[in-house]
C-alpha cells in the first residue's frame, strides 16, 4: 500500500498556493495550507476546497502562521511532519518593493531562510526526509540578456529580485551543504484570473471589465513596453510538483519561451472584450513606471521539457481571453 503524502503550503492562500492546494488534493495527498491573518477574510482563492474542521475524513487543513515569525513556522512543520514542503508566500509586488525593500528582504528573502533552518532542524531530530520547493522569480534575472536559463547570471533590478535571489541562493547553499532535498522552480511571469488585483495583466483585464459596465472611463498603466514571458498558473503548479517528483533535486526554469510586450497585451484584451481604439481609454501614469526597469523575459525551458516532460498548454491569446472574460462575468454577478 502506497503512503499517502502530506504536503505544507505556505502562501496557500495565493494565486499559486490555491492552485497547488487544488492539485494535490486531486493527487490525494493531504494538504496543509498556512494562512496569514488578516483582519478581513483572505482565503477567497480557496474557499471552493475548503473543508470544515468538524470533517473527521478531510484532507485540507489551515494552520495561521507567517514568514516573519521563525518560532511558529518551526511549530508548524514539527506539528504536521511534512513528506515536501512548498514555499510559495512572499511581498511579491515588484513595485511595491521599492517602497518597503526592508520589508520584502525579511519575508521574501529570509522567509525561506526560516523555513530552510527549520527544515534542517526537523530532519537532523527526526531522521525524517523533508522536500522543499522554493518559489524563484525569472525577476531574479533582471538586466541579464535574454533568453534566460538555469545558467543564466542574475541581475536583479528590484529589491524583490534580490530577495528572491538571496532565496534561491539559500536553497542551493542547504541543498549542498546539509543534503536537503531542495530545489528552484525559476518562473516566468504566470497569470489567471486568480491574479491579484493590482498587477498589470489583472489590473487591465478587470479594469477592461468596468469601462465595458460602465463603471469607469479610463485605465492607468506604467511602462508599456516592457516585454514579458506570459504563461498560465495552473500548468505551472504541475511543474513545481514534478520537480519534487524527481530523484535528485535541481534547479528548473519555467516559461512559455514566448515574449510580448504590455502593449500586446492591452491590445489583445481591449479587442476580446470588443472596444475597438483602445488607446482612449489607457493613460499612462509615470508613477507605475519602475525606478529600475526590467525590459525583457523570455524563458529557455530545455531542461524542463527534456527532464520534466513539462510544457506549457495555454497560448498567450487564450490566457488573455480566459482573464477578459472571467473579470467580465464576475462583475456582472
């Protein structure tokens, strides 16, 4: 008989963290999600696989608890005694970075440090193998000449990208020096419409939304050329499983291999919603633009597909539309 896998997600309650709660329970593992608290409800994102605590027979378990906070993510992990572990919770807003990069450096960068420590901690008590995904950024590759790989040096242009490097750095560093099973999922930009609501494929798809209702006239935007590798979040939660699936642990980038600029974007989701002109109703705002801008992402995923078997499914023209069209019907109820 097969052991059932339990699994801890931290940053369950993100974009990501409810599309890999959602898988692994279908994998039939038992999930342990940790949440942090907020004063109004948070767990929007995975209200549709929550599981009343009274279910004797439930598989998803939530568990308060945040990356600033060493001594609970140790009582955590202690307390559920995890086969992997998958870090998926940081300040993960670019711009939003260089407004508190102190603030992002101690839960982006040395969130994963905590975690790692416990981890090593845990294992060396218990003799109990633990796998640890880290959640790396294609913005750690910042300035560096595209396209980008797992060779690629980083130059990260936000005080984000250098947290997530620092991050990654870490993985690496306990990978090597303590034999923990740890590896990098290196992902390019990837949206849905679970999408936070302030980052720009979102902010145009929803804003897009309200100029149809009639709700607002125009939408604000920042740098519209700045070229991205656009991907589709759910396929990208497959990638960071197979990844704990392999023997060894590694380092993987994940990407479509394509770029298009915001302006495409903006394009493409104006004319899917059926507003012809779209450039009178987008304004651009300097304020959105980036005090250091990163220009181009595209990802080579060679490795991937040669070692994973992992590809992406959804075009660029497809994910536009699932957003436009998910935002539109969403403001309409």
């Amino acid at each position: 008989m097969v052991k059932q896998k339990t699994a801890l997600v931290f940053g369950a309650t993100g974009q990501d963290g409810s599309y890999l709660s959602e898988l692994l329970l279908k994998k039939g593992y038992i999930v342990h999600g940790v949440v942090r608290r907020a004063s109004t409800f948070n767990t929007v994102r995975i209200n549709h696989i929550y599981q009343d605590p009274h279910n004797r027979s439930r598989k998803l378990f939530l568990h308060h608890g945040d990356l600033a906070d060493a001594g609970t993510i140790r009582k955590i992990i202690y307390k559920v005694k995890p086969d992997e572990i998958y870090n998926l919770a940081a300040q993960s807003h670019v711009k939003v970075s260089f407004e508190i990069p102190e603030y992002t450096m101690d839960i982006t960068g040395n969130g994963a440090l905590r975690i790692l420590e416990a981890i090593r901690d845990f294992q060396n008590e218990t003799n109990k193998k633990v796998k640890f995904y880290q959640a790396s950024s294609s913005e750690m590759f910042g300035a560096a000449p595209p396209p980008q790989n797992e060779n690629t040096p980083f130059v990260p242009q936000s005080p984000y990208g250098a947290a997530k490097v620092f991050a990654c750095n870490m993985t690496k560093l306990y990978r090597e020096a303590y034999g923990i099973f740890a590896v990098n999922g290196i992902l390019f930009n990837h949206e849905s419409e679970r999408r936070g609501e302030t980052f720009v494929t979102r902010k145009i798809t929803r804003g897009i939304a309200r100029i149809k209702a009639g709700l607002e006239k125009k939408l604000y935007l920042g740098n519209l050329d700045a070229k991205r590798d656009w991907g589709y979040a759910p396929e990208f939660c497959e990638a960071m499983w197979l990844m704990m699936q392999k023997p060894k642990p590694d380092d993987y980038v994940i990407g479509t291999g394509e770029t298009h600029t915001v302006k495409e974007f903006v394009e493409l989701a104006f004319k899917e919603a059926g507003l012809d002109n779209w450039e009178k109703y987008v304004e651009i705002d300097r304020q959105y633009y980036r005090p250091a801008e990163v220009n181009i992402l595209v990802a080579d995923t060679r490795k991937a597909k040669k070692i994973l078997k992992w590809q992406p499914k959804t075009k660029f023209k497809d994910l536009v539309k699932i957003m436009v069209w998910n935002d539109i019907n969403e403001l309409k109820k």
